[in-house]
C-alpha cells in the first residue's frame, strides 16, 4: 500500500478532476460502494422481485445482503445474475434480434453477454471474446449456468479481431471497454486508488481508440455499435467517441432513458475542444444504486 502522504496526493489528485465533471451534489456518492441489482435470466426464469427497474425489463432494485442472494438455488440454478444497474444498459441498446450476428468484444466475466442472450431467446448469433483465457473459462461456466448459447468464443485482444474476421461482418456490435474503472472507486477504503494514476487512463485511452477503430471495421454498413465503460475519465469516454466521430461516417443515435443521475456529456476538457456533439452521450453520474458509467450508442452510416 502507498504511503498515507502519497496516497492523500493521489486522492487529491483524482478529486480534483471528477469534481470538475460531477456536480457538487453527486460528491459524496464517491465515498461508499454501490449496490448491486438482480436481473431475473429469462432464459430459465420468470421470478419477480419488489422493487422492479422501470427501465429495464426483469430488471430489479436490491438494497440487502447479496450473498444471501450468491449463495441461494436461484443464483445456482441461473435464474437470476447480479450486476451494478448501470450494466443493464448496454444490452438494452443493443436490442438483439433474431439471426442478428452480435459480437461482445470484451465479454468476460459474461453478464452482459448472457443479458444479450435472454432479450434475443438465444435467437440472435451471439459472439463472444476476451483477451483471458481464465476470464474466458469462468464466462463459458457462467454461460453453462445460465443456459445461454453462444456462435463462437474467440481468445484475443480486442484490436486483433480484425485479422480474424471479414470486415462489415457483424449487425451489432458492443465494447464494454477496458477501462480505468473509476465509477467502482470507493474512496472510504483507503486503497481504493492503488492502481489509480493519470498515466493509467493515457494508456487505457490508447487501448479504447485501437478497439473502438476495429469495432468500426467490423461493424456492417447501417449497424449499431455500443460503447460503454464504467469510467470518470473524459479521456477514456468523450475523447474516444470524438476520436471516431472525427475519422468515420458515424450518426451518435440519443439514448432515451429515464435515468435520474444523467448529467451532460463533455464537449470539452483540460483546454481541448471536442469537434464533435457529444450531447447524446449517455454519462450517469454515482449514486448509491448506479455506478458512475458512460455509454455512446453509434449506427454505421454509409457516404
């Protein structure tokens, strides 16, 4: 663990730029963990819950002890999978339909992937990959409990993938980043932000544009693309999506949900002008439900 004094450092650090994002209201969201929401598998299960997700279908608020939850038989059995609520938006834009060819490309651990699964009934093409292969083998046991049935799992790094398929191959595609995972930091535990630094996002910046660029070439003509992190960093989200904005006929399509924490996407930072609207942008500030989190739904548009 750093020392007290270089860790006060960092911390200040780090505050010092999500309070130039956050509203002053959402500041003491970052002290404390965010819970955790149930989303009943469809493919197993029609159980239903108190307290349901008005945006989300089978989707449900959870506030108690989640391991009374991860340790019951509708947890073993795959009737239900526990996710930060902030996860079940990806999937919701993606919309699979059947025969769509999906591609997940940084599925691992599978939540998202298996929520893909059970809106299309394992009727869309559903691909998966990750880049580790004891990441890759904890999603497939995940998807065995889960009943769903992927197309084809692919072990690589998510920029590779398009030396492996044909470029305008897929209907739909999400990226669920790598990223630097500020919208899970705790600041109440004092090595929250070990692995935290500003060198840290620069690099993961440069992991984002290589995948979000293969994403594109991969991406059929008139086809979505999902991107999401859970993530603060404007480098890591706004920078990114202005990145292919700017090289790509893209259309950034609005994303209408009724999320009480949303705030406005960034159309600037530290002094750079992002030449692209981002307002559609969906960026969700932390609360004590949702994690701090950031999604782009994109369409392929042809000249």
């Amino acid at each position: 663990m750093a020392k007290p004094d270089k860790r006060l450092g960092k911390q200040g650090v780090f505050l010092g730029r999500v309070q130039s994002i956050l509203p002053e209201k959402y500041w003491p969201n970052l002290y404390g963990p965010r819970q955790q929401s149930i989303r009943v598998n469809a493919l197993k299960s029609d159980l239903t819950f108190p307290r349901p997700i008005k945006w989300a279908a089978n989707c449900y608020w959870f506030s108690g002890d989640k391991s009374k939850l991860t340790h019951g038989k509708d947890f073993d059995q795959g009737h239900i999978y526990l996710q930060n609520a902030a996860s079940f938006i990806p999937p919701l834009l993606i919309d699979p339909k059947p025969k769509q060819r999906v591609l997940d490309m940084c599925a691992a651990p599978g939540g998202k992937a298996s929520h893909i699964a059970a809106l299309s009934n394992n009727q869309a093409e559903l691909w998966v990959n990750d880049n580790s292969r004891t990441r890759l083998n904890r999603m497939m046991a995940n998807f065995e409990r889960l009943g769903v049935k992927t197309h084809n799992t692919t072990l690589h790094v998510a920029d590779h993938l398009k030396h492996d398929f044909p470029h305008d191959y897929f209907d739909k595609i999400l990226l669920d980043a790598p990223c630097s995972g500020e919208g899970m930091i705790d600041l109440s535990d004092p090595t929250s932000l070990t692995q935290w630094s500003t060198a840290q996002i620069k690099r993961m910046q440069g992991l984002q544009k290589r995948a979000i660029s293969t994403a594109w070439e991969l991406l059929k003509p008139g086809g979505h693309l999902v991107y999401s992190t859970c993530t603060i960093a404007p480098e890591e989200n706004e920078a990114v999506v202005n990145y292919l904005l700017r090289k790509h006929h893209a259309a950034l399509l609005p994303i209408n949900l009724p999320l009480e924490n949303r705030i406005p996407a960034l159309q600037q930072w530290n002094n750079k002008i992002y030449g692209s609207d981002l307002s559609n942008c969906l960026r969700l500030a932390p609360t004590p439900k949702i994690e701090a989190f950031f999604v782009a739904h994109i369409r392929k548009t042809t000249i």
